[in-house]
C-alpha cells in the first residue's frame, strides 16, 4: 500500500511485477489478505462530508473491487475467517449515530449474521477455533 497516496499495490516480494489493485479517489486502509491469497479485503476511506467508511473485497490479480455491504453505514476493521469462508467487521460506529456491532458475512451465500452480545463491539478477530 502506498502510505502517500492510500492505493493499494500488489507486486513480488523484491518489488517486481507491480499491478495497482485501486486508484483514487478511493483511499485504502487496514487492507488483509485472504487465506488462500486470492483476494483482499479493505476499507475505503471516504473523503466526502458524510460519506461512510465502506469494506471492500478485490482480487489480487486486479479487477472492479467489490462492496462488502450495500448500505450506507460505516463499516470497520474486516478480518477473514481461517478458512477464508467468511469476513467479520464492525457495522456503524461505537459512538456515532448508529451505534456498532459486529456481523460476519458468508461469502458462499451473501448471508450477513450479526453477533449476538455485540452492540457497541468494534474492531473484531477471530479466535483460535473460529469461534
């Protein structure tokens, strides 16, 4: 990622081989991996006055990126699942108008599970046995 700039880059460990995956105005953070190394999940930061912080997925290869959630509520800090089946993250903001939660989306089927017990949450991981 390119700190100056907030574009996310994919190249080979020495550098070589550079493909940028995003451009501006979208500015990235928190970018992670997949398991298999396929796809990356990210958020893009919004610089417009009450635009929200949105997750995206795109695949290292390179291509459209793709929203996480279609809706207008800011999300945060995505982590995959082990198995790379699922992306947890925060929904809303644990101050803001909304307050937070955590949800996990099923990538296989699109279904959006919010955590019990998780209002005011933010900033999820995954724990040891996927629970």
């Amino acid at each position: 990622m390119d700190a100056g700039e907030g574009t996310l880059w994919m190249s080979r460990a020495d550098g070589s081989e550079k493909v940028q995956l995003t451009y501006p105005p979208d500015r990235v953070a928190l970018p992670r991996w997949s398991p298999d190394g396929k796809q990356i999940v990210y958020l893009s930061l919004s610089q417009q006055l009450g635009k929200p912080w949105k997750a995206f997925l795109i695949s290292t290869q390179g291509g459209t990126p793709e929203e996480l959630l279609p809706d207008d509520t800011t999300e945060g800090d995505p982590t995959w699942s082990a198995d790379g089946t699922g992306i947890a993250f925060s929904h809303g903001l644990p101050h803001g108008q909304r307050e937070s939660d955590i949800k996990i989306v099923d990538l296989k089927t699109d279904h959006v599970t919010t955590i019990p017990g998780s209002n005011g949450k933010w900033s999820p991981r995954w724990s040891p046995d996927g629970r």
